[in-house]
C-alpha cells in the first residue's frame, strides 16, 4: 500500500515539475528569437528524445572550444565536419563576421536541405555543402568511400576544422583521409579540433559512463569498436594510431583534452577526448 501512495506522489509530482516547467516555457521564449526556425523539428536532430538543454549545450561549448583552443577570430573561415542540420554552428552565428565565414559538410541529405534553407538563407556566410559518402552507422548520399573522398574546398582556404564526434564513426583509413584532406584544406599554422575516444583510457565492461561506451571488440592493432557487426557504431583509436594518421597528414597534435566518457580523468572538460592539430 504504502509503495503505491509513494509512487503516486512521486509521479504527481513529476507531472506538476512538468506542467510548471511548460507554462515557464509558454511565458518566456527558450532561445533567441531568431533562432526559432534554425532549430528543426526533432525527427532531424542527432538525439530526437534529448533535452533541449542537452541539444543547446553543444553550441556554446564549441564555440568556447573554436575561440580558446583554436584561436577562432569574428573573421576567421572555418569548417566543420559531420556538421548534421547545424547544431554547434548556431553558437558563431553573431561571433563571424564577414569575411568569416562558415562551411559545413554532411552526408545526410535532409539535414544539408533544412540547413540550406532556414540558415544559408538566412546568414548567407553559413554555408552546407552535402557529402557523397556513405557511412554504415548513418546512412548517407552514396557514391563515394570516406577513405578516398576528397573534401570540396580549395587547398589552404580554412583557418579552422572542426569535427564534433565525427573520428568515432570512421573507420581507420576513413580518419587517416580525412586527417589529410584536413591538413590540405587548412592554412599553414590553421588549427583543427576533432573530437576522439581514446582507447588507452578504456578499463573494461562497466567502467565508463554508460553501457553505450564499450569497445571490446578489437578491430586492428590500436583500433577497438562498440559493436562487430556495424563497427562505424562507436570506434576508439589507441593515442598511438591517432599520432600516427597525425603525422602522415601533416599534423601536429598540440593538446589532448581528455573527456569524462571513460571516467579515467579529475578534470574533463567535454563528454569525448578533444585533440588539438595545428597544420605543420
Ligand atoms: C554523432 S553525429 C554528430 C553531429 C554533429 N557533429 C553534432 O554534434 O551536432 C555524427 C555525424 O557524422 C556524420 N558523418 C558520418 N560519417 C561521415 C562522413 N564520412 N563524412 C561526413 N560526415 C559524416 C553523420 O551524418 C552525423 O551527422
């Protein structure tokens, strides 16, 4: 008797929590105004069941990230990889200014179509641009393998590349490209943030923040994957193969920030392992 009047106290609660949050929300706006229609509807976003708290912390860490670590100026160019519909993006819209400008490359169709029509239309220095590369973990346009895809830009014309967990759904010759095409597309002394899983901080089943990161399965020296069957799942790169495709691309690793994925680290700073290149 006594668990059933618990739970039902509990539950009244949480509705009453939920119902004062909605008024707060029909009272006062959520974002910025004019973000409304940059935010797509929740079939299009990268978690459509996370938060809105969740989905609007990435803006504003990577913009933190882009400006403290690779020195991001309001007139700086950068891409971005993996960009989706245009989620960290949305934290540069009032901090570049043209001639800043920002690029974003996708393989999802329908993410790059809305992000062409809410924000290149409407910022027309934001531009999307769609990938003809498929990945088994996402889907994609086809057409292309990631290992041998060459990014549409020209040589040297970036300041900055960033990549928001991008390098945990490639597979080794995937990232040791990109990696190049990185290095070809950034200016010399251009910087690139790339978000990783680092394996060597790894311990084991149970260890980590959640069941989701768990990479039991070896696939090649310095490589382990989430699941065998569909390894583009989740991948983590031991630190050596990552300095490896580092150096044969032309990189210098400046920093690695770990994250609290492993629950290895005192003082983490984002949910994966940021490591910072800068073009040599
Ligand atoms: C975990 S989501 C992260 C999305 C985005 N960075 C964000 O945080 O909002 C991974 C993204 O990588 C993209 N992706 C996967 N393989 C890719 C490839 N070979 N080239 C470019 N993007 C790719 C997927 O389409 C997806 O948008």
């Amino acid at each position: 008797m006594l668990p059933a009047i618990v739970s039902d106290l509990v539950s009244r609660t949480a509705l009453l929590s939920r119902l004062r949050v909605l008024l707060q929300l029909l009272r006062h706006p959520v974002t910025y105004p004019h973000w409304g229609p940059l935010i797509p509807s929740r079939h299009l976003w990268v978690g459509p069941r996370d938060p809105l708290v969740h989905f609007l912390r990435w803006p504003w860490e990577y913009r933190a990230y882009l400006i403290l670590l690779c020195e991001l100026r309001r007139d700086s160019s950068v891409l971005e990889l993996a960009c989706n519909h245009g989620r960290t993006m949305l934290g540069l819209l009032d901090y570049l200014c043209p001639p800043g400008r920002y690029e974003g490359l996708d393989i999802l169709p329908r993410q790059i179509e809305f992000a062409r029509r809410e924000i290149t239309a409407r910022f027309p220095n934001f531009g999307f641009t769609l990938a003809n590369v498929s990945n088994p973990a996402y889907g994609g346009s086809g057409g292309t393998d990631a290992a041998n895809y060459r990014f549409p830009y020209a040589d040297g014309s970036f300041d900055v590349v960033y990549a928001a967990s991008l390098f945990t759904h490639l597979l080794p010759a995937a990232a040791a490209n990109y990696l190049r095409e990185t290095r070809r597309v950034l200016r010399q002394g251009g910087r690139a943030l790339f978000s990783f899983l680092v394996l060597d901080d790894y311990r084991g089943p149970g260890t980590t923040i959640g069941e989701w990161y768990r990479f039991d399965h070896e696939l090649e020296d310095g490589v382990a994957v989430q699941r065998a069957d569909l390894a583009e799942r989740l991948i983590a790169f031991g630190r050596h193969r990552i300095e490896d495709m580092a150096q044969n691309a032309g990189l210098r690793i400046l920093r690695i920030l770990p994250g609290y994925w492993s629950n290895t680290h005192r003082a983490p700073v984002n949910e994966q392992d940021l490591i910072l290149f800068e073009s040599s």
